[in-house]
C-alpha cells in the first residue's frame, strides 16, 4: 500500500502534459487496463463549427478533423501506460502530424474495496505550436467513478498549467469533466459527456472566454475485447469549437490467447 500511495504522491508533483486541444475527447473510467494487456484505440472527431481564423498564432478548427491514434499497456492490477499520437487533417495546409505524449496512471485496486472507483492520471508530451496556444503544460487528472446497478457516474476534474508557450506565466487552470450514462440494455448504455474550462483556478475566466461543452454519447459493450463511443457535442459559449462529432474504437490485445 505505501508503494502505491507514494507513486501517487509523485505523480501529483512531477509529470507535465499538454492541452488535448479535442485530439482526445473522453471521459476517464477509474478501471485501468489489466495486466499482461494492451488496449489499441482510435480517436476520431470532426468539427463543424470552429475557429475560422489564425489566432494567437494558431490554425482554424472549423472543418478540422482529428485522429489520434492511442496504444495502452496494463502492467499489473492497478498501472497502465499509454501513449498517443495526434494528427490533425484539413484544408489549406493544416493537416499535419501534430505530437505525442505519454500518460502514466495508477489506480486503487479493487481489492481494497473502497465505495467508489479511484485513479490518478499524468501526461507529458508535446504539441506544435501551430495547433496550440502551448506546446508544453501540465495536467493532473483525478478520476472518481460510481456504478448504481444501471447507472454509471465518473468525474474527472483536471488541473492543468502551461509550461511553455502564451500562457506560460499564469497558474493553473481547472477544467471539470464529467460522464453520466444508464444502460438501456446489457450491450448499449446512453447518457451525456461534460467537458468545460474555467481558466485560473483562483481567478476564473469571464463566462465567454471560457470552455463549456455537452456531448450526447453512446456506449456500445458488443465484445469485452472491443470499445465503442460515439458522441455528437455543442459549445456554449465563444471561446468554444461548436458542433463536434467523435468516435472512439477500441481493441484489447491479450498476452496469451484465450482457451
């Protein structure tokens, strides 16, 4: 247990990430991958209603759409690792290969029977400057989740600091995320997906300049090796990118075949 709580402990001190940007756009679960398996994903999302102008140096997101490729190993019960690669394609010489970075993340395990499900997630990497007012920050996301027979809630509330690029002086930020789906039935559970940013966390943001968004999503359980979520999200308010479609298809790749 003190080993555990320790790596916490050094996890909320040391590891640095970038903004996502809409490259990755998901709520966490507190589960973390199983030992011995790794889990392929692709992110997909298309903008329809973004930026249609250069600012602070960065690229409209108005018809943009984002892959992002993401490669997650369980290395025992309770710590994963993964890693993405961000791509970005659209007109006008935006598509591109964008970065990548690395997110360590430890759990609670199970067998200590806590009423709610806890894990604790760091980034590091990096993101051309071109697709980001920073292409270094830092991010600390907490994952808290329940299940109630067939409801299932998860918050994510992220802190994040920009460690090199425009905003680079300021403190950081807060940026509460949050999931809440009812199964319908044993293979398709539905809800919504919150995803929003206050600015600094001691000084928020006037309302317009900071991120609200609300997705409607699905979650489809046609296989345990497979993972599926599509989600249709509005902004609401002018600093957002409007009107998104994503997708998130996954595949877990086991060490040994199954018998």
């Amino acid at each position: 247990m003190k080993y555990l709580l320790s790596f916490l402990s050094l996890m909320l001190l040391g590891f640095c990430s970038f903004a996502q940007d809409n490259y990755e756009i998901q709520i966490y679960g507190a589960q973390t991958i199983p030992g011995g398996v790794t889990m392929l994903e692709l992110h997909s999302n298309y903008t329809f209603g973004g930026q249609q102008n250069i600012q602070d140096g960065v690229l409209p997101t108005h018809h943009m759409l984002h892959e992002t490729i993401e490669i997650t190993h369980g290395f025992n019960n309770w710590f994963e690792t993964g890693f993405y690669l961000f791509n970005a394609i659209g007109s006008d010489n935006r598509t591109n290969f964008v970065g990548s970075h690395i997110r360590p993340r430890a759990m609670i395990p199970e067998s200590w029977h806590w009423p709610v499900g806890l894990s604790l997630s760091a980034e590091a990497g990096y993101q051309k400057r071109g697709y980001s007012t920073d292409d270094w920050t830092l991010e600390i996301r907490p994952v808290i989740d329940k299940t109630w027979k067939k409801f299932y809630v998860s918050f994510n509330p992220v802190f994040d600091k920009s460690l090199h690029g425009l905003n680079q002086t300021s403190g950081f930020g807060f940026s509460p995320n949050l999931k809440a789906s009812y199964n319908i039935s044993k293979k398709i559970a539905a809800g919504f997906e919150y995803y929003g940013s206050i600015g600094n966390i001691t000084m928020p943001d006037p309302y317009q300049q900071q991120q609200h968004q609300l997705f409607l999503a699905v979650d489809l359980d046609f296989s345990p090796d497979w993972e599926f979520n599509a989600g249709y999200g509005l902004g609401f308010t002018d600093a957002n990118d409007n009107s998104i479609f994503k997708i998130i298809l996954g595949y877990r790749l086991h060490k040994k075949n199954k018998k």
